[in-house]
C-alpha cells in the first residue's frame, strides 16, 4: 500500500508499505473522478500540479494534518494502474483499506456551502443538494461509504458538512442502507439480496466495475478480466458469493422470483407516482413496512403491485403473493408457498403431507415460523384481493382477519390490495383512475394493438369516454383487437350502451360501474354473435365462483340440462373453442390457482366482471342456472377411492361455498338437490367445515325425507353421516340420538343382519367407547361380529375389523385375556387374507404387543413390536407415522423392562421423526413428549419430567383445546411429577383440573367408567392421604373402587388391591390394625392416565407409618 505525506518543502512524496508495515493511522479520501485526475505516473515525474485534481490531493493531506494524522491515501495517484496485478490487488484490497483508515474524507463539488451559510443556521440549500449528490450514484463509493468508522463529508469549499452519524437521517432516505449497516454491524448480518440492493441503482464507468465494486461488500475476492462485460463478471461475483457463504453459519433465505400465480398484463403503463411512493414506504432496515393499496375493483391495484415486485426484485430475498379472495383460498396459498420454501429450503418446512386434507392451520404456521426466523428479514409478501376484511362491528361470517395470517415477528415487507378504505395494516395509498389520457391511449394501443393511436382523434375522445379506468380501457383494446371496428364505431356502441343500461339498470347508480359494464355489454353484443355457446357459458358463470372453472366440472348435464349446454361439454374442442371467444375479448384467462391440477386448468373471470354477470348479464335470476351450478359441484365432489381426492375437493371449495351463499339467500331451492347437499356436507366434512357440513347434512336430510320418507335407505345414511358429524363436534347427544335413529330405520327396512346395519351397529359401538360406556360398546360390537359371521364368515375382512375392535375394547375393561384370543383371532385372519406384512396385520400384531405389556409378557411384546417395527420400515419406511408409533411403544416397554437407556433411544427416534415429519405441536409429537417425561420421573429426573409434560400440556391446549381428554391426562400426569416433588398445592390442582374436565367432556355420569377419570380420583384419594385427610381419601379411594369393579370386575388386581387398601385405611382411622394386612400381588394402578407408566418408591410420612404398623403400602 502507498501512502501520501507532506514534505518539507510543502510537496507530497509517496512511500510504499507491505502488510505488516502499514501504519495504524492514516487518512483515506472518497470523491468522484473528474477530467484530470492525478496519476501514479503523474505524481512520479513532477507533472501532478498541473492537473485539476491536484487541488482534491492538497485538500486531503492539509485534513490530514489538521487531524494530527501524517499520511494519508487517495485512489488517484497511490496505485499503479498500469501494472494490472498491482492494480488487481489494490481492487482486491480496498474495502480493507477504508476501513482500516482513522478519516474517511468526502469530498462532494456538486454540493456547495459557502462559510457565509453557517451565520443564519439555515442548512436547507445544502441538504437539499447533499441529498441529490452524483456520489450517490457511484458504484465504488458504496464501500467507502460503509467500510470507515469515520466518514466526514465536505463541500466543494471545504466545509464540513457533517459526517456518517449526523447525517444518517439523509445518508438512509437517499441510499436506502439500514443505520445498522453504516454503524458498523456485521455485513453478514445482511442477506445476499439485500446487500445488492444498496448497489442496484449505482453506475460505474467500466460496465465491469459494477461487480468488482462489490468484492468488499460479500468479502470476496476474485480476479479481474477488464473485457469480460457486465453481466459475465456479475454471475462470477455471484459464483464467489455462493462459495464464500456455504457452511456459513447464517441460513439463506432467498426464494427463486416466480409470479405464476398472478395474471401479469404485457405492457404495464404510467403509475410512477404510485411505485415511488410504495418503494419510499416498504424501503428500510429491515424492520416491518407494510403498504395498503385501496381503491376501485378494476382500477389496477394487482398490476401495480406486480409492476412494483418486478421492478424491485433483486431487493428482496423472496417475494411470495397470496390470494386472500377467501381464507380457504389464502390458506392454499399458503401451502403453495410452503412447497416453494420446502423446495429450496428441505429442512424449513417440516411438513411432508402438504398434498393430504390435513394440517392447513400447521402449514400456514409453519410458514408464518419461518419468515419470523432470526435474519429472514428482506422478504415480500403480497395479499392479494382483501376484498372482504373483518372489521369492528362486522357480522359476515365469511369475512377474513388478516392478522391471523400475518408472520408474528416486526420484519419484512408487506403490500396488501383492497377495495377497502377501512383496512387499517399499514401506509394506506389510494388508487385512483389514470389521470392523464396518454396513459389511456397507451393502454388502448397495447391491448388493441393498433399503431398511430396518439394522432386518431376518435381514439382520444375513446380514451377521453372511458375515463382512465385501466379495465374499461383494456376491455375495449381487446375487442377492438378482435374486430375490424373503428374506434368512432365503439365510441358510437358505447354511448348506445349506456343509454340502455341506464334504462334497464337504474340501481346501478355508480359512474365507475355503468363505464365497466357498458365495455363489457359491447363485448357480449359481439360475443353472441360470434358463439353463442360463449355467451351461454358467461351467463352460466354467474352461479360460479368467480375463480377456476374447468372442463371436468360442467361435463355432468343429462338429457333433461339444455342442449346447448350439452354441445358445450361434448369434448374439450368445443369447450375451449368458447372459452377462448371469451379470453381474446378480454373477459377471461387462464386460472392462475394456488391448486395443483389434477384434472384440466381452469379458466378465471375478474372479480368486477363477475359482478357485472350476476347483477347486469343476469339481471332476472334464473334459478335453473343455478339449480344447475350446483348440480354440477356436488356431482364433481370425489370420493375416497379415487386419487388424490382432496385435490379436487380444494378446487371444489369456492365453488362450494358460492352453492351455500345461494342456499343460505333463497336464491336456489332445496327440491331435488339432495344428493347434491349430501356430496357437499362430505366435503366440506372432509374439508373439517363442520359448521357447513351440518347444514347441507340437514338440506340433504329435508330433501330424502320429503322425497323418500324417514326409512329409506338414502334418508338412514344421511342420518347415519349427521351421527359422524355430531360425534366429531362432541355433540354426543344429538349424534347418539342420529345413531339409534339409523339403526333402527336399518332394522326395520333390512334386517338386524345387513351390512348398512352392521355398518351403523359399528359405529354405535365406536361411539359408546369415546363415551366411556364400554358395556354397551361391548354389546355393540358383539351384535356386529354375530352378524358378520353369519353373512359373510368368519375370514371377511368386516368381521376381523369388528374382532381387532373387541380386542381394544377388552384391553381398554382390563380383560386382558379376552383381549389377547381376539388379537390372536384378528391376527391369523388378517395374515390369511391380507398376508404378514400388510397394514392391518401390523397393526394387529402392534396391539398385541400392548397387550403383552400390560400383562407382563415383556419377551412377547418385545417380539411383538420388533416385528411390527420392521415391518413398518420395510413397506413405509423409517419415518413413516405407524413405524414412528412402534418405535413409541417399544419405548414404553423397555421402561417395563427396565431399559431406560433403550427407552429413551426409542423416544427420542420417535420424537425426532415426528418433529420433521409433521413439526413440534402435533399430537403424536405432544403424545412421544408426554412419554419422554414419564421415562424421566422413572427415572427419578423430577425437573426434566416436568418441562416435558409442562410441553406436552402447552402444545395439546393450543392443538386440542384444554378440555381434551389428551390435555387433561398430561394434566392428571404433570399432577403426578407435582406430588413426587412435594408440591401438593400444585398437584392437587392438576388433578382436580383434570377431574373436572372429565366430566364437562364426557359427562358426570360416564366417568365412573372412564379410566382416566377413575386414575384422576385415585390420585386425588392418595394426594388426600399424604395430607392426613383420611375422609377425603377414602371418598375418593371408594369411588375409585366402583369404577375399577364396574369396568375391570371385581377379580381383577386393580380392584382387589384398592379394596384391600381401603381396609387397612380403615384399621389406621379406627385404630384397629392388625399386625399385618395381606395385600394381592400387583400394585395399584399407577394413576398415570398414558400406558405402560410405573411409580416410583414412594418416601412419604404415611409410607412410613404404614412401615412402624407392620402394613405394607401400595403407592
């Protein structure tokens, strides 16, 4: 490195440094270069003070020096650049050099600041011109701006006008650099993206120099090829990046650009005001800005934001647009965006069953978890059409609350787009119409694609007619594409059509919709003419969503649906062959759906020109068009057997939904449309739309009863389907009640013995058991297994699936031994039928495996889950749910057997899976959590027990609710971890929490056979015991008994043992104990409300009381 210093004589001489001679202290200058710099040469061989720049070297050197600093560095004339490698090692290593340098000097001769401004204080001239400096504009000075710890800036007279840190306010606003940044944090603190957005607008000399600039920004350093052109050195500047930074320790975040999703119009015109302003808004540090664009529908608020991410992209790391129309279409965006993100970010995303019904709230969480991460601050989300905002006071049901779906963390930038002035997010920008003609006139010319429109007067007054409403203005550029009109002839059809529309729509009372509607009643006019079967399915479109209608979906008309309806759908020409009459008029294009298609694409209408369809187009509703619409939806609705089928059901969702408004309106009649209201409760219920699925259960059920009767088949199914439902929303009442009605009317019609009755025998069994009255679930399953035997043999899969259902229910009474003769039954079935290593064998020999453990045949259940376990990974893989779910059990047994190492490598395989197959709050992940928390209070490990369950309790009342019966058993066990530790307050408040939820779940009545219930009240009977509250504990110990006797018999350990344990409570409170009580063998239940759970030894007061009177005590 060479440096400058005065001489004696007042003359400046060079001297040369090697690294590790540099002086510690030196002066560095930043300028712009000008006609007559001073160069090595120059300064050399004694010709520099001729030369205009010489006056910038004296001015740093004499700063310099006022600064008690003696050498100092200018760019000029301290390189060589004629040697190229000296020259490609000082480039290399100037960012180093800045800021290593005590005094960055600025000097700017575009911003003057004569010493006679300072006298009056007024700064306004000189920051005005500071702010607009050609400086910031270069691309090399973005390095000295940010390298120095001190930067001065100076006028072209030499006056300080400040330095990095008073000016910071201006330096940020003009540059857009985080204050971070110019304060010294960490450039790696800032993404890729970012960093390359301080530099997008700066220009360099050499087109070159644009990525060379840079090398000290991303701290790389690379060679220097003065003929290789911009964008080669740019991608190799890149490739150093992309090296540099693997394995670095910061995560990227950037995301490929991609606007698939949205419709992009070809030229987008004018709107420069309303892109500065947003840039002006959402440019910062990082930290949250969000833009709120309302105006009119068709005004041009999507194009905007489009024209803005285009425009601004290489300033963000990811930019991700949703449709908010609806939450069920937000949330498909969101599962859109999570495939993206996955895809380039595999460990991001820890959700592998995106493309199933399930997880939709998870997946938008996960994706809301991970743009709130520590540095992913430089995205853009985009929110699409919040046309129906939930505001205060609101009372549509249907209307969207933003906030749920923003990311939790004060970071990234946000535009939202909305006809409403009421959204209250962030910076509100109105959209108004365009104000200039020529902006109009422009739009005209790209979508009419006519040329000399500025010189036509007749286009003019067009432009002028239409009034700069963007969609009246391309909807009229795309007929007159279409059409050998001249534009005095549309002008001539315009003013035509709104005279009528005025006549025949006098409510539309808006100037904005009659300039819409009399465009597209122009369109229509020619459509007829050109294909009516255009204008038919335009009309029809009405009674659709607005959103994705494709081909499959209308192929359902019979010979009673209009003929031309019919021609419509005969095969995918006609079809399309309409569809594109429509789209070369503007009125249509291609869906840009967050849905991955499974069957054709489908086509999409504007959300205004839909309004003008419904209200102008259909301006007498016609109700077969719409009996018609749903018709259609619920034929289209798939069932289960076919691939996939909740990729259709998403794509039926909107149009499902626009089925309901018509419903709920009157606007369609439920005569005839049972089938259709059944296909529609399936899937919203499948869509977990349950509140939607009930009350197209009860249309369905009204049209078979009035049709039918209240026995036919169709009618008992559909009773049978609200049982499901009622169930599924715990409304046990009333789904007990649709039960005993379907079975009844089943009997009746069919017999005790038919398959639809056995089927709903089933599911009253299955019903009785969520309920806890497992003596009617008992009889149940009993009443199907008689009857399945009797049909269709005891080998039919129906009869071993009833068989597998009593062996749960007989280990859920404790009847072990029963439980096990029908494990082994469905087991031997299941392997003659099915084979060894399919599903339902595995599960069987799984179940088994639990019922071995329960009965202490631990070798046996550990061949039992070895060999479910391998089974599992060999046909699912290693982490798949049900191999996961063994790995689980075969935890609990070793924690039987003693094996606590080998427990907690099972439950830690289980856990991990399950946190990467479906993320940290699901609920078998909740469910391995609360397990990991039994092995350690096993353990004796009493405060990591607790943090699990207190995990495990936390993660199921935000998955469950906190009146789940998951909740309240991590609840009962938490109580448990409380009393080891002594901490009974806290214990009896668990236990009684759980208690009591119990019973508001299922019932005062049922949980006298609920075990968990019964552990709930045991555990209350001994917490009780260890407070020498005698009467209390035997109140519970007695009802804890009754419940044991009812459910397990009277023989059974559980019950003897809490029998004998009252009797030697008694002796204790009466004074009469013998000498020594026997006890059975086997302990008490252990009170934990989770399988497989052991207590440990137990060093209460009462334990040794119960020693010195010579009585053995259970815990």
């Amino acid at each position: 490195m060479r440096l400058l210093q005065y001489n004696n004589d007042g003359d400046f001489s060079l001297t040369e440094f090697f690294e590790g001679d540099i002086p510690k202290k030196y002066a560095i200058l930043s300028h712009r270069w000008g006609a007559e710099e001073v160069t090595f040469k120059d300064l050399t061989d004694g010709t520099s003070k001729g030369k205009g720049g010489y006056g910038k070297i004296q001015f740093c050197g004499e700063q310099a020096r006022r600064d008690g600093l003696q050498y100092f560095w200018v760019d000029t004339c301290c390189i060589d650049k004629s040697n190229a490698v000296e020259l490609q090692e000082a480039i290399n290593s100037m960012f180093r050099w800045y800021r290593d340098a005590t005094k960055c000097y600025v000097y700017l001769p575009d911003v003057s600041r004569p010493r006679t401004d300072s006298a009056d204080g007024s700064n306004e001239a000189w920051e005005l011109t500071f702010r607009k400096s050609i400086w910031f504009s270069r691309g090399w000075t973005l390095q000295e701006l940010i390298a120095p710890a001190s930067v001065d800036f100076f006028s072209e007279e030499g006056e300080l006008l400040g330095n990095k840190a008073s000016l910071e306010r201006h330096i940020c606003e003009v540059t857009g650099i985080p204050a971070s940044a110019l304060r010294g944090s960490p450039l790696s603190d800032f993404s890729v993206a970012e960093r390359l957005s301080w530099a997008a607008s700066r220009e360099t000399f050499r087109q070159e120099d644009k990525a060379y600039s840079l090398l000290g920004i991303f701290d790389v350093n690379m060679s220097l090829i003065y003929s290789e052109g911009r964008d080669r050195a740019l991608q190799r500047l890149r490739e150093e990046i992309d090296k540099a930074s693997k394995g670095f320790k910061r995560e990227d975040f950037s995301i490929s650009f991609s606007l698939s999703d949205v419709s992009d119009v070809e030229h987008f015109v004018a709107r420069e005001d309303e892109l500065s302003k947003i840039h002006k808004t959402l440019k910062g540090d990082g930290s949250r800005r969000a833009v709120v664009l309302h105006g009119l529908g068709g005004i041009g608020k999507t194009q905007l934001s489009i024209a803005y991410a285009k425009r601004h992209k290489d300033n963000y790391s990811a930019i991700l647009w949703l449709s908010i129309k609806d939450e069920d279409s937000l949330k498909q965006s969101f599962v859109k965006l999570a495939k993206q993100i996955s895809r380039e970010h595999p460990s991001a995303i820890r959700f592998s069953n995106m493309d199933t019904n399930q997880n939709l709230d998870e997946v938008v969480d996960s994706v809301k978890s991970w743009l709130s991460l520590p540095n992913n601050t430089r995205w853009l989300m985009i929110y699409d059409n919040y046309d129906n905002p939930k505001l205060s006071g609101g009372t549509d049901p249907t209307a969207v609350d933003i906030r749920k779906f923003l990311p939790e963390s004060y970071q990234g930038s946000i535009i939202i787009t909305t006809r409403s002035s009421d959204v209250r997010i962030g910076h509100p920008i109105q959209i108004r119409k365009l104000g200039n003609v020529d902006e109009g006139l422009e739009i005209l010319l790209n979508a009419s694609r006519r040329q000399g429109l500025i010189m036509d007067p007749d286009a003019m007054k067009l432009a002028q007619e239409l009034d700069g409403f963007p969609l009246a203005l391309a909807t009229a550029g795309a007929y007159l594409d279409q059409t050998a009109r001249s534009f005095s002839d549309y002008l001539r059809l315009y003013k035509e059509s709104w005279v009528r529309l005025k006549e025949i729509s006098p409510e539309l009372s808006s100037y904005e919709d009659r300039t819409l509607y009399s465009t597209w009643q122009i369109s229509f006019d020619n459509i007829k003419q050109r294909n009516p079967l255009s204008a038919n399915l335009l009309r029809l479109w009405a009674y659709f969503d607005n959103q994705d209608l494709w081909f499959e979906l209308l192929r359902h008309s019979g010979s009673e649906d209009p003929e031309w309806l019919r021609e419509l759908t005969k095969d995918e020409l006609s079809f399309d062959g309409a569809v594109r009459v429509l789209s070369n008029l503007g009125l249509v294009e291609v869906a840009t759906s967050s849905q991955e298609w499974i069957e054709s694409k489908g086509y999409s209408i504007h959300g205004c020109v839909h309004s003008w369809t419904i209200h102008a187009l259909n301006q007498e509703w016609d109700c077969d068009l719409a009996r018609l619409a749903v018709k259609f939806v619920g034929a289209h609705v798939p069932t289960e057997k076919e691939g996939q089928p909740w990729l259709i059901q998403r794509r039926l969702l909107q149009h499902a939904a626009r089925c309901s408004y018509m419903f709920s309106n009157s606007l369609v009649a439920n005569d005839g449309l049972a089938d259709e209201c059944h296909n529609l409760g399936l899937l919203y219920a499948d869509q977990g739309k349950l509140v939607e699925a009930e009350q197209m259960y009860q249309r369905a059920l009204q049209g078979y009863e009035k049709v039918w009767g209240p026995d036919h088949t169709s009618t008992l199914a559909m009773v049978n389907n609200l049982g499901n439902l009622y169930r599924n929303q715990d409304k046990l009442v009333e789904a007990e009640q649709m039960y005993q009605r379907a079975l009844h009317g089943y009997e009746k019609v069919w017999g005790p013995a038919h398959m639809l009755t056995l089927s709903t025998v089933i599911n009253l069994g299955n019903f009785y058991v969520h309920q806890g009255k497992l003596v009617e679930a008992e009889q149940m399953y009993q009443q199907a297994l008689h009857g399945y035997e009797k049909a269709w043999g005891s080998d039919y899969t129906s009869t071993l699936d009833t068989v597998h259902n009593l062996g749960l229910l007989y280990k859920n009474q404790g009847k072990l031994v029963e439980a096990e003769q029908m494990y082994q039954r469905a087991l031997q079935g299941y392997e003659k039928v099915w084979g060894p290593d399919h599903m339902s064998t595995l599960a069987t020999v799984n179940n088994l495996g639990n019922v071995y453990t329960d009965q202490g045949k631990l070798v046996e259940a550990e061949q039992m889950y070895q060999r479910a376990l391998q089974g599992y990974e060999k046909a699912w893989g290693p982490d798949h749910m049900s191999t996961l779910a063994t790995a689980n059990n075969l935890g609990l047994l070793y924690i039987n057997q003693g094996k606590l190492v080998e427990a907690e490598q099972m439950y830690q395989r289980a856990l991990h899976g399950y946190e990467n197959a479906i993320g940290p709050d699901h609920t078998s992940t909740l469910s391995t959590v609360n397990n990991v928390g039994l092995l350690y209070r096993n353990q004796g490990k009493l405060v990591e027990a607790e943090q699990m369950y207190q995990q495990a309790l936390h993660g199921y009342e935000k998955a469950l609710g906190p009146e789940h019966t998951s909740t309240l058993a991590t609840a009962n066990d938490l109580g448990l971890v409380y009393a080891d530790q002594g901490k009974l307050v806290e214990a009896e408040q668990m236990y009684q929490r759980a208690l009591q939820g119990y019973e508001n779940a299922i019932g005062p009545d049922n949980i006298t056979t609920y075990v968990p219930a019964l552990n709930a009240i045991l555990n209350l009977g001994r917490l009780f015991e260890r407070q020498a509250d005698l009467a209390k504990a035997r109140t519970m110990f007695s009802r804890a008994l009754r419940g044991y006797e009812q459910v397990f018999g009277l023989e059974h350990a559980n019950s003897a043992t809490l029998r004998d344990k009252l009797c030697t409570l008694d002796a204790v409170v009466e004074n009469k104990a013998p000498a020594k009580i026997e006890e059975r063998a086997g302990d008490l239940p252990t009170g934990s409300s989770h399988p497989g759970s052991k207590n440990p030894p137990s060093t209460s007061k009462r334990h040794k009381l119960f020693r010195k009177l010579g009585l053995r005590a259970r815990t």
